[in-house]
C-alpha cells in the first residue's frame, strides 16, 4: 500500500517540458480560474485523460459484443452527469470524448463561488473558501478545488457563522462596484488587444516590441540625441586620427 506520508501523484506532468503555446495556454488559464500553480490544472487534465482512455476502451469492447462493457458503459456516463459534465439523458461515449478542460474546472466550488456573487474575484473566493466562510448545503468546506455533484450549485451559500451573511458587511456593500470596476477593466484590456492586432495587421508596430522595421519610430528626442552622439563620435574620431607626415624637400 505505501507510506501514507509519500502518497502517489494524483496527476500527469506534459511530455515536453518546453513548448511555448502549451505554456501560454495554461497561464492564461491558470489566470482565468484562479488556480494556485499549474498542478491544479494537470490534475483536471488527468481526471479527463482517464475519462476518455475508459471511453475508447469500452468503444472497442462494445464492438466486440461484450455485455460488460455494456454495464460500464452506463456506469461511466451516470459518473460524468453527476459530476455536471454531460446531460442526465441522451448522453453518448462520444461526448465524453468531447469534454474539454474548462468543463471540469467549472465544476470547482472556488469558480462556483466567484459566479454566484459570492466573491469579487477567483483569487478572493479561493481565500474565503480556505478560512471557512463557504458552505455546501449547510456543511462547511475548506477545499477550493471541491467538485460539485449536480445540484449543488444552487446549495452554496456563506457559513451561518460567517460574518458575510450581514448584508451591512463593508464587502457586501461595495461588492457590486468593485464587480462593475473589474468588467470595466476587462473591457478596456480586451479593446486594447483588438487595437494592437488591427494595427499589427495593417503592418504597424505589431506588438509593443514592433521596433522601427514594423513601422514604428523614435521619438524626436531620441532621434536627436542619437544623432548628437553620431556628430561627438565623428568628431572624436577625426580629431584622433594622426597627423599625415610632411613631404621630403627634394
């Protein structure tokens, strides 16, 4: 069984540990859900990796005529609808294949907590999550990656010992303008990433490191102050070159 002090890795590390779209990627999400470190995010990774290995081995079974893969089928398709990931009914083994990452980060009670309200941003439900002031169905829980069974999404709630359940809490009070300011904040970084790729695209300066190739230009104090240094350095230059010998009298 092991030493319960040096339990097993409960997650996958990627194949390659230097690929830059991977990295990008998985910082953007990391960002987006609040993540404490990207282990977090390999751990929803593996939980689906396993999904999809179980659904392509019970679709090579069922092939066979198998009864039993039949059953487990069944049983894997009930497992991923309480979890909210795919419809009670109707549901197919191609859907499970199907399942993307942000399916199941969804599901965490730190993102819950954030789109009910609860909390002004991902980082602020994952502190109040850990010191105890949220509630599942009346019973307290203290781990932000907790995945919510169907359901219980709408049983989320402040701990009744918790001072947010006072509606006269400063945090409830300013709450909503704190949210308004943040949408605000988004919408002005989103507009500005559409500005740059327009002007990246019409061959402007394609990024804030364009240079002077991509159509970008120096400031004229810049330019002058180079220029400054060109003429000193001519200057220099000249003035240290030797004197040419004066012509032999014949």
């Amino acid at each position: 069984m092991g030493d319960p002090k040096f339990p097993r890795r409960s997650f996958d590390t990627p194949s390659h540990p230097w690929q830059g779209e991977r990295i990008k990627e998985e910082h953007g999400v990391v960002k987006e859900f609040g993540l404490k470190n990207k282990r977090e995010l390999w751990k929803a990774k593996t939980i689906l990796r396993d999904y999809r290995k179980q659904s392509r081995d019970l679709q090579a079974r069922i092939r066979t005529g198998e009864e039993q893969a039949k059953i487990e089928t069944q049983n894997l398709l009930k497992s991923c609808a309480a979890l909210g990931l795919l419809p009670m009914e109707g549901a197919t083994l191609d859907d499970v294949l199907g399942l993307k990452t942000e399916a199941l980060l969804n599901r965490r009670l730190q993102t819950m907590v954030f789109r009910k309200g609860l909390a002004t941003s991902p980082n602020q439900a994952r502190q109040m999550i850990f010191h105890g002031h949220v509630a599942v169905d009346g019973r307290k829980v203290t781990i932000p990656g907790y995945l919510l069974a169907r359901g219980e999404e709408e049983k989320i709630t402040y701990l009744g010992s918790s001072p947010f359940n006072n509606e006269l809490h400063p945090f409830r009070v300013d709450a909503p303008k704190v949210m308004e300011a943040r949408a605000r904040r988004l919408a002005r970084e989103a507009r500005r990433e559409r500005e740059d790729e327009q002007r990246g695209g019409r061959g402007g300066r394609g990024g804030r490191g364009g240079g002077r190739g991509g159509g970008a230009r120096f400031p004229r104090r810049a330019e002058r102050t180079m220029e400054k240094t060109k003429e000193s350095a001519d200057a220099g230059t000249s003035s240290e070159l030797p004197e040419a010998p004066a012509a032999k009298e014949e």
